[in-house]
C-alpha cells in the first residue's frame, strides 16, 4: 500500500480518476464486445502508458514498450505497413532511448521529467516539414500496396516526428499526438467489422486524444517550472 502511495503521491483527484476510469471503461467494452485478449492488453498498457507521460513520469516507457510490441502485431495482420515498421522498428528502439534521457532530466523531488517548449517560428517549420514527408510516404505506401495509404502515412509520419519530440521533451510533441490520435481514430473505424481488434484500437485512440490533450496542458506547465528553475 505504500508503495502504491509513493507512486501516485503529487497526482490529482482527477488524474487518478481519468486513469482509473479510462482503464474500466477499456476492460468492460472489451469484454461486452468479446475482443481478442491481445488487444485488450494492448490497450491498457496503452492506456496506462500515455497517461504516465503526460504526467512527466518516466515509467511511461515500461509500458509503452509492452503497448507498442502488441500493436505491431495487430497492425502487421491487418495490413498497415507503415504502422507496423513505426511500432516493431521505431518504437520499441526509442522508448529505451527515452527512458535513458528522461531518466536524466527529472525533477528528483516530484519525478517528473523537466519539460520545454518551441517557439512559435519553430512550430510552423516543423509542421510544413512534416506535411512534405506526409506527401512522400504516402506515395510509397500506396506502390506497395498499404491499406488505407494516405491515412497510414500521417499517423506514421506525425508519430515519429512526436516520439522524437517527446523524447527530447517538448511540450508541443501532444499537439502531433492530437493529430496522430483523430487519425488512427478514423483508421480504425475504417476496419470496424473486418477485424476483431478494432474496437478496442478506436475506443484506445479516443481515450489517446483526451490525454493528449490534458498531456499539453500539464506539459506546458512542466516547461514552466523549468524555466522558472534556471
């Protein structure tokens, strides 16, 4: 009990219920819709994942590590390439790169990760650099038969751009993740009846877009702090 004490000492009443209630809501409708046990898993560990890294925790990569190896299963047998190379071969290698640096640059006190933000100038050449490479991937993805192409293309492209950016600890990475998230949001409801993950996957991706979007509230606060700090 304890130790259960120390790992949520400094959350809100609110975080707490969103992760509590967020990780419910995942296991019932599984259970009511008989999805498959992998894609359960996947999503609470998912779950769980994102909530921890909008919280600045660097436990978020333990189980984003779990999260991210199921999924690339998932999107392997429903024929989303460019979803399966970003989990299996982005992913996994970068969550132990992310745990090496957060570890690094936390607050000892609170154990949050110590945050910083982009200027405006900044936000706008990242988002022209990554519509271009949308553009390019897309082209490839549909030469090799990918399904659902265009969409596959901007969850993959903006995903490696926000893991970077989450990474190295900008606040701005959760506004790519809104995006990544309205978009395997739409991707998933695309395959709804054709596989029996899919409902999970989208009530996932929706639980995803709440959190990122309180993951850039609190995230602008962290880089705050830090400033404040220097």
């Amino acid at each position: 009990m304890e130790r259960i004490k120390r790992i949520f000492a400094g959350w809100s009443k609110f975080e707490i219920t969103w992760l509590v209630l967020s990780t419910v809501i995942m296991i019932v409708l599984s259970i009511i819709w008989g999805d498959s046990t992998l894609a359960l898993i996947s999503g609470i560990t998912g779950i769980l994942g994102v909530v921890l890294a909008a919280k600045g925790k660097v436990s978020t990569y333990f189980f984003a590590t779990i999260n991210v190896a199921i999924y690339a299963f998932l999107t392997f047998n429903n024929h989303l390439y460019g979803e399966f190379m970003l989990n299996a071969f982005y992913y996994i290698p970068m969550n132990f790169v992310g745990f090496y640096l957060w570890s690094r640059h936390k607050n000892e006190e609170s154990g949050e990760v110590e945050g910083k933000s982009l200027t405006p100038r900044q936000i706008v050449i990242l988002l022209v650099a990554v519509v271009i490479v949308v553009l390019i991937y897309w082209q490839i993805l549909s030469h090799i038969g990918g399904q659902l192409a265009l969409i596959d293309a901007m969850s993959t492209v903006f995903s490696v751009v926000a893991l970077v950016m989450q990474v190295a600890r900008y606040a701005e990475q959760w506004l790519l993740w809104i995006i990544v998230n309205v978009v395997s949001v739409v991707m998933w409801a695309l395959l709804l009846g054709q596989d029996s993950s899919a409902i999970t996957m989208v009530v996932m991706w929706v639980a995803y877009l709440f959190n990122s979007a309180y993951g850039y509230y609190n995230w602008k606060k962290l880089a705050a702090k830090n400033i404040d700090n220097k």
